[in-house]
C-alpha cells in the first residue's frame, strides 16, 4: 500500500513538470498512473475528466475520449451527466453503436433497477433500434418497460396521441388556408 501512495504522489508531482512542458502524452501517463493506484471514488471521477479532456483537446482523440468517460460511466451508472456527455462524445466520434454497447455493458452489470437505469435501458434501446439491431433494442425496451409499464404506456399514448393531435393540426391548418384563399378571391373579384 505504502509503495502505491509513493507511486501516485511521484505521478503527481511528474504532473506538474510535464504540464510546464506541454507534454500532454506523459501529463497522461501521470494520470492513468494515478488512476491506477486511486481508491477515492471522487478522486477517480476528477482524473478520469481530466483525462478524457486531454484526450478530445490535445490529441483529438475522440474515441479514446469517449472510451475514458465510459469509465465515469461504471465510476456511477446513474450520473446522467455522464451520459450527456458520453453521447455528446459518440456523435463526434461518430461511435453511437459502441454507446449502445458502452451502456448496455454497464447496464448488464446492474442487478435490480431504478429509474435512473430504467431511463438508460429506454435510451439504450432507442440507440440499437436506430442502427438497425431490433433484438437488442427490443431486450432494452422490454427492461425500461418490466421497471415502469405505466409511464411506458403513458410516454406511448402521448406520441400516438401527439401524432393524432398533429395530424387534426394540419388538417385544420389546411382548411383555415383555404377559406382564406377563397376569402382572398372573392374580396379580389368583388
């Protein structure tokens, strides 16, 4: 343990050094070293954003990002934070099958859900469903629906709902255009 603590402040005072460099290959090394060796959940998160900062602004790497914040992801499932910032990472890496896969391996590892997890198996779902993985997609949806059936059914009612509501939208719309068109000839003609 002694041996693990003189690693990690070695690291951290590496750290500082390579920063006045510009060094950011080994600035990253010092954290994935510190990482490596850190118990403190908070700690953790803290090296695991700065990294992953690193990785999208000095290399442009933004898979390797994206992969770094996947590991926030299993730091604390729930942290819708994370989420947002995981599939703000995958549109740039243009990797939203691999955040299906990131969430749905997290999701595997839970055991009983909560709503937090329920909403990520619907947004799970949703992304296999849009690459064209119907099962997988259907295996999530089903769990987001096993955990809340009535909000399930309420959120289905309200888009077939808003569709039906949209639809009679346009269809009134069309006929407010075309009395005022005939409004508009007669008042021309007259």
């Amino acid at each position: 343990m002694q041996q693990h603590d003189h690693a990690a402040r070695a690291a951290e005072m590496l750290e500082g050094v390579y920063l006045a460099k510009l060094d950011w290959r080994r600035v990253m090394g010092t954290l994935d070293a510190r990482l490596g060796v850190s118990q403190d959940p908070d700690e953790r998160r803290t090296l695991l954003r700065r990294l992953a900062k690193l990785h999208e602004e000095q290399e442009e790497n933004y898979t390797a990002a994206l992969e770094t914040t996947a590991k926030l992801l299993a730091e604390d499932i729930t942290d819708e934070g994370t989420w947002s910032e995981l599939e703000r990472l995958a549109r740039v890496a243009n990797a939203e099958g691999r955040l299906a896969d990131i969430f749905a391996g997290e999701l595997a590892k839970v055991t009983a859900d909560e709503p937090a997890t329920a909403r990520l198996a619907r947004r799970t779902g949703e992304l296999y469903e849009t690459h064209k993985e119907a099962d997988k997609a259907l295996e999530f949806y089903r769990r987001a629906y096993a955990f809340a059936p009535r909000r399930a059914k309420a959120a289905s009612s309200r888009r077939s709902i808003g569709s039906s509501a949209n639809r009679a939208g346009t269809r009134t719309a069309s006929r407010c255009t075309a009395r005022r068109s005939s409004t508009a000839t007669i008042r021309v003609s007259g």
